[in-house]
C-alpha cells in the first residue's frame, strides 16, 4: 500500500439514520453471486462483467421513480457477445434487460437480473445517400446524430429534450419524439430500416431483401404466429379502427398494434413492432433513419393569454398556418420557472389564471420564413394577447439568442420544480396526449386533480400535439404519501381514458408505471393481442419482465425508490443523466449521476454496513480520483448541480491536516515552487534528450507506487521543456491591458515548431499581436508567485486556495489600477479561475476588489480587440479545434471559432470533442482518465491530416498531443504567425 493512501473513512457519512426500506441488503455487499459472475466471466471475458457492488448499485437508477438492483452488469462488444449472453439467459432461465443511456422515465432501463449496458461499444453515425438517410448505432446520442448531419443540412425527425443524453436505440425502443415530431417524424414514421436481435439470437435486418426468406428458414413458429395475429386483427373491424383511432394522437402505451396492419410480411410487422416495444422484443443494434431538412431560419414568439381556454384556442389555428412547434405553459409553470437563471423576474406575480405558447415557424429560405411570418401575424392579429409583465413582448422574433431564452423557459419546467422540490422526495415526470380539441379542459382537469391530492399543479406541453407533460414529487419512504400517489394515479388513468379517450403514455412509453393501467386504456380484446404478441416472439420471456405487461396491479408502486439527503450540492440531483454524455470518465470509471446514486445509497445504509463499506471501498478511485473536476455536468444539468465541486469537497475531506499545511505553505512561497518546477522540467527535458523517457516514466512510476498515486504525477513524453526564465519586455505607460501569463505558461514551453522555429513562446505572441494591431499590453515584473490558484482548488487543499485567491485578487486590482485596465489570462482555465471560482474564498474585502475587476480571455481579446485591427498575410490549409471545458464555462467556444477562421482555410470542431480531462496534472495522476475521455475525438481527428492543431490551454494541448500524436498549440501563437508581415 502506498504510504500516503487517503482513508475510505474519510468518506464514510458517520450520521446517525434508519436505514432506507429500499436499501440494498447485506447479503448483496459481495456483488454479483456465484456461479453467475465466473459463468459470464468464462463466457465473454472479465472486462466485460461488472460485478462489484458499487457497479451494481451505481447501474440500478435510472431517470424513473424507480430502483432496482440487477445481479450483474455486463458490456458486450458486438453481436456475438449479444448472442452469447441470450444463448445464456434461455439455458439458465434468466432475464435480460438492455440499458443504453438510462433517461427513460418509467423504469425501462432497469433490470433485477441480467442488466446490458449497450451503450458503450455501441456509438457511432454513418451519413448515407448526402445526408439523405443515417447509419447509426444504438448507443449514439441524438445530439451527436444531429451533429453529423447537420453538415449536410439535415437532422433525425425525433427530438426529445433529453437529445443531449439519450441514445438512438432507446428512441426508437420507446418511440420517443419530443416538441415537433408529433405523429408524422416519429421513429415509428421516419425509421427506413433497423437491424436487431431477437430473443433466440437470431439477428434481422430489415432492408436485407432475403430477410423474410431467412427469418422463415430460422423462426418458422414466429413468422407463423405473426401471421396469424395479422389475420385475427384484420378479421375485426371494429378492433381495426379502433387501432388506427389510437394512433390519430401521439401514443406510446403498449405495443404498436398498428403494425400488424401496416406490415405485409413477418419482418415489415417486427420492423413495426420493435417501434416502441421497450426492449422486450429484441435488441436494437442499428438503426436508418430517413432525415429531414434542418431548416435554419428560425422564427419565434413567447405569447401571453389571459386564459388556459384563449391559449387553447390558438393552438389549431397556428397549426393550420405552419408551426412546427406550439409549446404550453401554464400561469403556475411560468412564475415557478422564475428560479432558473435568465427568466424574466418579473413573472413571479404573473396572475394565476396567465397562459403562453412558445410558436415557432422554422424555413429553408427567406421567402419561405417570410411567408410564415405573415401568416403568424394574421393569427396573432386575431388574438386577444395580454402583457401581465414588462418583459412580455408577444412579439415574434428572428434573434437567436431571444429564441434561445425563450426554449430556456419553456424547459425551466423541470429544472424549476425539480430542483426546488422538497429534499428526500423522488421526481416523476408523466405525460399523456388528448385530442388537440380538449386541450384547454384536459388541463383544468389535471391541475385540479394535482391540487386535489396534494402535488403542485403546473402543466406544460406540446399543445400542438395535444400531449402534456407533469410532475409529481413525493417521499417514497412515506406510506402515506406513496398512497397519495397512488390515488392520484387511479383517478388520472380513469380522467385520461373515460373522459378524454387520450393515450396514457404520448411520448415516454408504458413502462413500470403505466403498465398495470395498460388494459384500462386499450381494453381486454387489444391488451390480450399484446401478451399474445410477446409470447410469440419472446416464449422464454426472457427479456424484460415486467416493463410493459404486468398483471399486478399495484406493479407501479414496486420498486419505487427513496432519495436520501445528500452533500448539499448534489441533493437537488433528479438521476435524469443529462450530464452523463459530457462526463470524461463515462467509460472509466463513474459518471456524475452514479456518483450521487452511489452516494445517496451510502446514506440508505447503516453506519458500517458490509454495503457501505463496500462502495467506500470503490468511491475512492471510481468517483472523486477520476472525477476531472471539469464541472462541464453543470452545464449539462437541468438543476445546475455541479458534481466535480462535490468530489473535490470529498478530495477535501480525504486531506490529513498535515498535507493542507503543506499545501498552504506552497501557496504562499509559490515564488520559489514555480522556480523550482520550471528547473525541474528543464532538468527532466535534458534527462529525456541524453536517456530517452524511459529512465524517467521509472523512476516517477516507483514513486507513485512509494507514495501516492494521485500526489505524484507520472512523467509523460508529451511533456514539453521548460519555459524562458525572462517574460517579454513590456512598457506599463500607453498599455491598453495588464496582460496576465498564466503559471502554466511560466513553466512550460511551448510545443515544437516545424515551421524552422518561427513560432514564438505564447507569452511573445500574445505581446506581438497586441501591439501590431495598435493594442500593446503590459506584463507585470511581479507576476511570478502568482497564479489563478486552480492548483488548490481542483484538489480540495482550502487553506492554500484561499492564500493565492486573496493574493491573485490584490496582486491583479494593484495591476490594472484598480480595474481601470482589463485583466487580459492566456489560459482559459485560469481564466475561469480568477474571473469565477476564487470568488469564494475571498475576504469581504477582495471580494469588493474583484467586482472592480475586468477579466478577459485571450481569446476574447484576441478575437473582439485585435483581430478586426489585423491583416492576415497567411493561412493554414485547414484547421481542428479543441475547445476547452472552461471556454464552455467563459462560452469562449465562438471566439476560438472566429480566430481560427482567420488563420486557416477550412475549421473543424470534431462531433465528438469533449473535455480532455488532462485537468492541470490530472491527466499525468491518472492517464488513464485523459486516454479514455479523448478516445472518441482523437479517432475523429486522426481520420485526416489538417495544417493546425488549435486550443488555448497549455495543459489541454499536451493532453490532445498525447492522444492524437499532433501538437497542439494556442490559437493565438497561430494568430501571431498568420499575422506576421515577414516570416525568418
């Protein structure tokens, strides 16, 4: 064991609590039982089985209210895996269930026994025909599916909220839609072939002309069955056009019957089937989709009514005149969205009775948007439109950052009442669809059933589609209130189906909790059709149980899970897994919803349970080790929970006193720590150039080992030499800004230059450009000692954090005399750093200091104050880009974007660019971490050669060198060259 190896203990929660009634029980503390962990060991090999308890309680939440826990997690590669674990399940008796993101609402992704993570191995976009059709695999997200196609001016006609996180098979296997698709450009509309394994193995793919030969020759029993169902379903009439009727509105409740009449042949009934069949038909491995034009001219308007029935009433009316999208919020939905950032405040005293539609016409060219303008304005003209609020301008717009606040407060819905919900009650989100024309009474009727059993009423909606969306918060360890939910479910499934003959489910699936209900909607004739339907296909019932037939009839109140009191910062968390795709380490270790979910299970437990010991024993490395601390899942979550500030909280808590001791004392002698580091890495460079790396990667390997791992960084060859002693001179008298050289960039050179060494250091680029384009800046004599203090604060070491915020802060308003002058970082880290996370730790008199501050990127600089002051004598043929986890923070992306566009040709942002995960020293503490995050960019990169390699943090370049084998440089040094009258 390593000398200074942190205690688990650290961790442990130590509060005196009940244990959970859902806990996970101690006989599961050892994981996955034998002989099941070493069959499926022998069977696919070890890396592919995750069997600890901390792999299985951290894949045994989902988005749903629902949590239970498999026996095993297993990570097939290819088909054959896939065979080979259903091959398992039939001779064994076992279930399977296949989980790719996890967002589904309802408890799908969720298995009690075999749980198959399909996502992993399972992403990738071929863009067929022009654009025209894709390729894509299960686990692609739909966002990075739209990404690629966007390039050719077309997108997936599904578009769920959750696009940034959910995953093409688990659209098409909920046959979820979103805002615009409706019932035409859903996957069950839009979807030209898939390819998919059935639960014996047998593997289809639909567009094979041979398929029906095939599927005969291997399924005799199954295509006869389909047949036959085909046949009784057309025989009866009635039970024919009630089908269709059902599909008249958006419905995802049970099985699409409706394939049986739309399929001619076996294989064209299950491509229908497997539509919306949650996984209990087979499994998706690839999916075509037809696109559709991605029409950029975008118009849209925030509309207020007096009334939910005016608003209603508007709805078919900008229908008939080509909204793509009409979307609802009710007067309660409007004034509790005040809580999220960048909604008006003056909704709040909105009256109660307020009602908006979100309209937008979306058109390929300006006649076409021009066109739907006018004939907006005439529906609008026509409308008895109100303005409760100053902000109200029931105007229709082109601004795109107008429209982008005016989605920013449609889907405030979840992000205010889930993250304002009370602390231990779990989030349900529900949805169902009406005929349009009921729309304004199935809302009254719902929000007075809400009111009735206790729930905040709110609605909101795709009023175009009829289809609104709720929400339900309740305390699952409460009897009382899980028989609140209960009763409200009885009287919402009989008010949907009695009342309004509506679908139970329009857009999120049947799942657990619908499942009991599904006979109340369909009736016995049709529900029976769908058991007959399953035992047809699935006879071993292999594949998930219980997720869209179940006889019980309280099923939707099994399994339902508690949400624990947590870390403050994470407790508002709704497990909905929107952070999970921008995580780096998503395919090494943990993602930020398992880390909360491993977490609230530690508080589910007994102080010193086997199970909390047990996920103690993991959370070291898998959650707060390999957290980057990049704190991009904020971004990405709609409560705005940061989980990288809960793991360096942790890392915090993990520190002897001794070590933040030491930590403070290098904060404060920080003048010979960077001078000592800069010898260093020279010393190492001239090691590295007589011995090779090799001596080097060793020695620091044994240390690692001796001490610690994640306090001694490992040697990389990627690591560059040393920096230049002396900064470039620079006059204080006539300077337009304090220009701030990062430590990072004190320390380390620059990458090498195949250009016969024109290039300069990033210091000497950042001095030149400035003053060619009239701007000159001035760096200060006393900067070194200084630093953005990120160094503490990425690792959780307070004290020294605190010393060099303070220090940082005094030393930069002494600088730009008192903020007269901007404070220009050439490192969007540090950036970040001294622009945001010191303010903190500041004292209440720094913190008057810092407000007086101007803290501007070097790219924002580079891009606004000089780049229009430049003449570009030169350019790259082509460039790549890697925007940084902290230009998404500074939304620095688009100046990057700019400056590049004026050094090169052609640029390029990789689909699949990410955090880098290098993270100051991380990625040299734990290089697996930067290896994993970058796998997926690095592969889209290497795919060509291109003339430049673009960022703008030294730490981050070395990380993408490392994993691309090309060196990064900042856009700046580019800047300087392209810019250059003459080149040595």
């Amino acid at each position: 064991m390593p000398l200074l190896e942190p205690d688990p203990e650290a961790l442990r929660p130590g509060t005196a609590r009940e244990p959970a009634p859902d806990r996970v029980t101690d006989r599961s503390a050892g994981g996955t039982p034998e002989p099941l962990r070493s069959e499926l060991t022998a069977l696919l090999g070890a890396d592919k089985v995750l069997w600890k308890i901390s792999d299985l309680v951290r894949y045994a939440s989902d988005a749903s209210p629902y949590r239970f826990l498999p026996r095993v997690v297993l990570v097939p590669e290819d088909l054959d895996d896939v065979s080979a674990i259903l091959s398992y399940a039939h001779g064994k008796g076992r279930s399977v269930v296949f989980r790719a993101a996890g967002t589904s609402l309802n408890g799908q992704a969720q298995g009690e026994d075999i749980l198959v993570d399909v996502r992993r191995h399972w992403t990738g976009v071929e863009v067929l025909d022009d654009g025209a059709r894709a390729r894509i695999l299960p686990g692609t997200t739909v966002m990075r599916a739209n990404a690629a196609l966007a390039r050719y001016g077309r997108l997936l006609g599904p578009d769920p909220a959750s696009a940034i996180a959910c995953t093409l098979g688990g659209v098409v296997a909920n046959n979820a839609s979103g805002m615009t698709a409706g019932t035409t450009r859903n996957s069950y509309r839009t979807l030209a072939s898939l390819t998919f394994v059935l639960p014996s193995g047998t593997v289809v793919d639909t567009a094979d002309p041979a398929a029906d030969e095939e599927l005969a020759h291997a399924e005799p029993e199954l295509c006869a069955g389909l047949l036959e169902l085909k046949a009784e379903i057309e025989a009866d009439a009635e039970l024919t056009a009630r089908i269709r009727a059902k599909y008249t509105i958006k419905n995802t409740n049970g099985y699409r019957l409706d394939a049986f009449l739309d399929g001619a042949t076996p294989v064209q009934i299950l491509r229908g089937l497997m539509v919306g069949s949650e996984g209990t038909f087979g499994f998706i491995s690839e999916v075509v989709f037809d696109t559709l034009p991605l029409d950029r001219r975008v118009s849209s308007a925030l509309l207020f009514f007096p009334s939910l029935t005016a608003a209603a009433a508007a709805v078919p009316r900008f229908n008939e005149a080509g909204a793509i999208a009409v979307e609802l919020m009710d007067g309660n939905t409007l004034r509790a969205s005040v809580s999220v950032p960048g909604v008006p405040a003056d909704w709040a005293a909105l009256p109660r009775e307020t009602t908006a539609l979100l309209v937008e016409f979306r058109a390929a060219e300006e006649a076409g948007q021009a066109a739907f303008e006018r004939a907006a304005d005439a529906v609008v003209a026509g409308l008895d439109l109100v303005r409760p609020a100053s902000s109200v301008t029931n105007a229709f717009t082109r601004d795109a950052g107008t429209i982008a606040g005016y989605w920013k407060a449609r889907k405030a819905f979840v992000t205010a009442v889930g993250g304002s919900r009370p602390s231990g009650t779990t989030l349900i989100t529900e949805d169902f669809a009406v005929p349009p024309a009921r729309l304004a009474d199935a809302c009254a009727a719902l929000l007075e059933l809400q009111s009735r059993h206790g729930f905040d009423a709110a609605v909101a909606g795709h009023a175009a589609h009829g289809n609104l969306h709720f929400l339900l918060a309740f305390d699952a360890a409460k009897p009382a209130d899980v028989a609140r939910y209960d009763a409200f479910m009885q009287e919402f499934c009989a008010l949907v189906v009695d009342r309004f003959d509506g679908s139970l489910k329009a857009e999120h699936a049947t799942g657990r909790n619908i499942a009991p209900f599904l006979e109340r909607e369909w009736g016995p004739r049709a529900t029976e059709l769908m058991w007959r339907t399953k035992q047809v296909i699935d006879p071993a019932g292999v594949l998930a149980p219980r997720i869209v037939l179940d006889r019980d009839p309280r099923a939707h109140l099994r399994g339902l899970k508690t949400i624990p009191k947590v870390e403050a910062v994470a407790d508002p968390c709704i497990e909905c897994g929107f952070c999970e795709p921008t995580c780096p380490s998503e395919d090494l270790t943990t993602t930020p919803r398992q880390r909360i979910v491993l977490r609230r299970e530690m508080m589910r437990q007994t102080d010193g349970s086997p199970v909390e010991s047990g996920l103690l024993d993991a959370y070291g490395y898998d959650a707060v080790d390999t957290c980057a601390g990049d704190s991009t899942c904020k971004l990405a979550c709609p409560v705005g929970i940061d989980t990288g500030a809960m793991m360096k909280g942790f890392r915090h808590r993990r520190h002897t006193p001794r070590e933040e001791r030491i930590a403070a004392l290098t904060a404060k002698n920080f003048r010979v720590v960077e001078a000592s580091a800069r010898l260093a890495v020279a010393a190492a460079d001239t090691v590295g150039d007589r011995v090779g790396d090799a001596p080097l990667q060793a020695v620091t390997r044994l240390a690692r080992k001796a001490v610690r791992p994640d306090l001694v960084p490992e040697w990389l060859p990627q690591i560059p030499g040393a920096a230049a002693r002396r900064l470039p001179d620079t006059a204080r008298v006539g300077a337009n800004a304090v220009y701030y050289p990062a430590c990072v960039n004190r320390i380390f050179a620059g990458p090498d230059d195949g250009d016969a060494g024109s290039a300069l250091s990033l210091a000497e680029a950042v001095v030149a450009v400035s003053g060619r384009a009239g701007k000159p800046v001035w760096i200060p004599e006393d900067v070194t000692g200084t630093c953005c203090a990120t160094i503490w604060h990425s690792k959780g070491y307070d004290a020294g954090n605190r010393i060099m915020a303070n220090r940082i802060v005094e030393a930069a308003w002494g600088w730009t005399a008192g903020g007269t002058l901007p404070l220009v970082v050439d490192a969007s880290s540090c950036t970040l750093g001294i622009a945001e996370e010191v303010v903190p730790y500041l004292t209440e008199d720094n913190r008057a200091l810092h407000r007086e501050l101007t803290v501007v990127d070097s790219l924002v600089w580079a891009a606004e104050e000089l780049l229009p002051h430049l003449t570009v004598f030169r350019t790259a043929g082509s460039a790549v880009l890697h925007p940084t986890c902290s230009m998404e923070h500074l939304g620095d992306v688009g100046q990057l974007q700019a400056l590049a566009e004026a050094c090169a040709q052609e640029v390029v942002v990789p689909d699949d660019a990410g955090c880098c995960a290098f993270a100051g020293d991380r990625g040299m503490l734990h290089k697996e971490l930067t290896d994993s995050a970058t796998a997926k960019e690095a592969a889209e990169v290497d795919r060509r050669p291109y003339g430049a390699y673009l960022s703008a943090n030294r730490m981050c370049e070395i990380g993408m060198e490392r994993a691309t084998g090309h060196p990064y440089r900042s856009a700046l040094i580019e800047l300087e060259h392209a810019t250059r009258p003459t080149l040595p």
